[in-house]
C-alpha cells in the first residue's frame, strides 16, 4: 500500500478524475503512452538513458545485460538507482529474473537508434515464410497460431549468440554490409516524412534467413535484435555524473542584505505602481498585452526601472491584484486584502504567483520577437516555465551550499543533466529563460548573490511557518499575526 501511495503521489495523472476504480483501470492509465512520457519528465538523463537501454533489450532486459551494455558492474550502484527509480514510477517492474519493459516501445519507438522489433516486422509476413524461417531456426512451431509463431521467432533473434552464428556464415561481403547496417541510425522516415525503409542496398541471403525483413513499405529494415546482436563492442551511452557548476564563496550575511533589500523594493514598487494606477486606467493594445510606451509611462511615473515595472506589473496581474476590462488595466477588489496583509504574507503570496506565473518578463529580448509588449501570456510557456523555475530553485538549494555562490552561465548543463525532457521542451530558449528566471529570483528574495536564500530554502522543503518567519525577519513593520495557508506552493 505504501508503495502503491508513493506511485500515486508521484504519477499524478494516476489520481485525475474520473479516478480508476480498480487495478486494472489504474494500470491501463499508467500505460498509456501520454501516461508515461509524463513520468519521463521526472528522470534524470542516466535514468533515461536505463529506461531507453532497457526498451532495447526488450524481452532479454535483465540487470547484468544492462550493465554489459554500459561497460559498467552488474553491481554499478548509479546502474541500480536507476533502475529503483523507473521501478518506483512503474515504468518497469521485475519479472522471471529481468525486467517487463515491452510497454516503453511507446515512449522510445527506436531506442538507441535501433529499428522496429522483429515481432513487429514478422507480423507482415505469410505463415509459409514464417514456418520457413522456424525450421532454418530449428524452432518448434507445430500446432502454433501465427502469434505464437512469430513470438517463438522473434525470441530466438533475441539470443545474440543465435544471430552471431547465423551471420558469421554469410559470405564476407554480406557480413561487412550488416555490420554497417546494423550501427547505422535507424529512422525509416526522412525529411518530408519520405519512407525509405534503413539498408537502401539489396541483401538477399540476410533476408532469406531473416537478418532483414520487409516492412509493410517495401523496404527492407533490419529487426531490432539482429542490429543489437551485430553491434559488437558497442556500450551505450551512460552519464551518470552530473555537470558541475562553478561555485564562488559568498557571505551567508551579505546574501541575507541583499535578500532583505530585494524584499522590500518588491513591495514597494508594487505599492508605487498601484498608486499610479489609481489614477486611470491604464490603456492596453487592442490586440492583447500592455504596450511599451505604457510601461515607460508606469515607470516614470512610480520611480523604478523599466525592468522592475515589468516584473511588478506581470506579478500584479497573474495575482489577480488587477483587472483589464475595455477601459484598460486598474486595481481590484483583491488588492485591498493583499494590502491589508503584514509585508511577510504579502511577500509569500507574490512569491507562490511567481512560481506559476505565465511569463518570465526578465528574461533576455527574443530576437525572434515582433513585440517587447508586456501581459501577452502563452500557455504552453505557462507550463514550461512552472517546472524550470522549480528545476533551478531545487538544483541551487541541492547542489549549492550555504556559503557557496552558483555562476549561472554553468547551470544550463546541470539542468539538463537533472531534467532532460522538461529542458528539450524549451529548447533554443533555455539560456534565455534561465536567466531570466535567475533574475526574477533576486528580485523576490528567493535567490541572492548567486546562492538560495534561507526563505527558499524553507519553502523548498514544505517549512511555511519557517518561512514566514524568515520572510518576517527581511521585512519590517509586521502585523502580529500568523501565516497561513490554505494550499502549498508548487515546488
């Protein structure tokens, strides 16, 4: 029950209404490929890169096959945390001495630049071909149905030595045609999304014993198996350490100054910006979005930076402090309740809009921008950049100690390391929301002088009373009240 509490916990799409009623239904939706590709987002590079081996090796996955893959110890303690970890989230599960991996042939259609599987492959062909290729193989197959057939086939492609020895017959040239084959990538579809199948050279005596067998495309691709059996020598790529980040030391005090500075220009230039905007509404762009000369009008008008009303107002906005309407953007009702607040709550609350804020306003220009306009949200950014402001808080607090200064222009590898999937979602504008994101965190208090702060750290782990007490130390002038809340932020 414990670790079916953890997977659920974990795996959140398993709880989604309509919830699964039984452990069918539950494992039917832990199965299904937007299931998994979801649970890939919470893996480390090497993990992923266990989990593609894994998809590879397909029915003869075991742990020391894995490990001969790598070049590593069957006993490699990065090769079993990784595996621990795909267990845990249910992407395999032992079974008869290996592993059930069969499943992420969805996710890793062809894993580690291999083709189809044999089964997939022998599906097109006609029982006489099948049965022919069951006694060249010296494989029982009376009495079987086509399925079982095929399985009794592609199991015996499965046993490396099977297809070593058969190759090892074929005359020479033959045998240096499949070796180049069998280490050539292998996507049948090419730009144009063109069919052109992997060999693009005639090999009959490899297909006459089954090495290569013909798609449904007219192509002939060689099966999964047989390529991973040719590939002699091949270890597959496996990093299990992290990239380092460069670290400087810095002051625990001066962090906290800097913090408490930050904290408390945030407030303010919220305050200030409010103000100028009881004074009208602010116009917006018929076309979406808060336009340039607006925001240099807000800027000068409440004495910040440009950069800081861009913040301010993307804040104000995502926390709901303000309303636009046909007459343009003004205060509204709930500002009066963040205003009536102490500094310590108001900073908690600024802090949770931010980690889920559908913009990252200081993020370097977009060259590839037509506009610099300000409240022009996108979605599916909305979603990135909740789980990259996350993913850099937590790698910081993880890997940076107290005392220790981060240089950001390392941390774009280390991300990547920690969060493959999440980081080839944002792709060419990684380095940009990076930094923006580094700089959002100073302004907030959450990051200073390089090195997460005590009240990031606090929320990191769950601590709210801890921070608020550490939001209530950077801050003056507190009602003496305590903090609560009523949901927790998405760490």
């Amino acid at each position: 029950m414990e670790q079916l509490t953890s997977l659920v916990a974990s795996r959140r799409d398993a709880s989604l209404e309509p919830a699964p009623k039984t452990a069918d239904r539950l494992a039917a939706r832990l199965l299904h490929p937007s299931s998994m590709a979801g649970a890939c987002a919470l893996l480390t590079l090497p993990q992923l890169q266990v989990g593609e081996a894994a998809t590879a090796l397909g029915g003869g996955c075991t742990t020391a096959r894995l490990a001969a893959l790598f070049g590593v110890p069957a006993d490699d303690p990065d090769l079993a945390a990784a595996l621990r970890r795909l267990t845990q989230l249910a992407l395999i599960w032992p079974h008869d001495g290996g592993f059930v991996v069969s499943h992420l042939s969805a996710v890793w259609p062809y894993p580690l630049n291999l083709g189809p599987g044999a089964a997939e492959l022998l599906t097109a062909q006609n029982m006489n071909e099948l049965r022919r290729l069951a006694k060249l193989y010296c494989v029982p197959v009376t009495g079987l149905g086509k399925n079982e057939v095929i399985a009794a086939l592609a199991g015996w492609l499965a046993q490396v030595e099977n297809v070593r020895r058969l190759a090892a017959q074929a005359p020479a040239d033959v045998r240096a045609q499949l070796g180049r084959l069998a280490l050539r990538p292998t996507s049948p579809f090419r730009p144009g999304g063109i069919m052109y199948g992997s060999p693009g050279m005639a090999l009959p005596w490899a297909a006459e014993r089954g090495l290569v067998v013909g798609s449904g495309w007219g192509a002939e691709e060689m099966p999964r198996e047989v390529a991973f059996a040719l590939r002699e020598g091949y270890v597959a790529p496996f990093d299990r350490r992290p990239p380092a980040v460069s670290v400087t030391p810095v002051e625990p005090e001066a962090a906290d100054q800097e913090a408490a500075a930050a904290a408390v220009e945030t407030l303010a230039a919220i305050t200030s910006t409010v103000e100028t905007m009881n004074s009208g509404p602010v116009p917006l762009l018929k076309t979406g979005g808060l336009g340039v000369r607006e925001l240099r009008r807000i800027t000068k008008s409440s004495g910040q930076d440009e950069d800081r009303t861009r913040l301010t107002i993307e804040l104000l906005a995502a926390s709901g402090l303000t309303d636009a309407s046909d007459t343009g953007l003004c205060p509204s009702t709930s500002y009066d309740e963040f205003a009536a607040a102490d500094p310590a709550t108001q900073l908690l609350d600024i802090v949770q809009t931010w980690l889920t804020m559908p913009a990252c306003p200081l993020a370097p220009a977009d060259p590839t921008a037509t506009s610099t306009r300000a409240l022009y949200w996108d979605e599916e950014e909305e979603i990135v950049l909740t789980g990259l402001r996350a993913l850099i808080l937590r790698t910081l607090a993880d890997t940076v100690p107290e005392g220790q200064a981060a240089d950001p222009d390392t941390l774009a590898d280390r991300l990547a390391w920690q969060s493959p999937v999440l980081i080839g979602q944002v792709n060419e504008d990684l380095q940009r929301h990076v930094t923006g994101i580094w700089r959002e965190a100073h302004r907030l208090g959450l990051l200073a002088h390089g090195t997460a702060t005590r009240l990031c750290r606090s929320l990191l782990i769950g601590d709210f009373d801890a921070a608020y007490r550490h939001a209530e130390a950077i801050l003056p002038e507190l009602a003496a009240r305590p903090y609560c809340r009523t949901t927790s932020p998405r760490w």
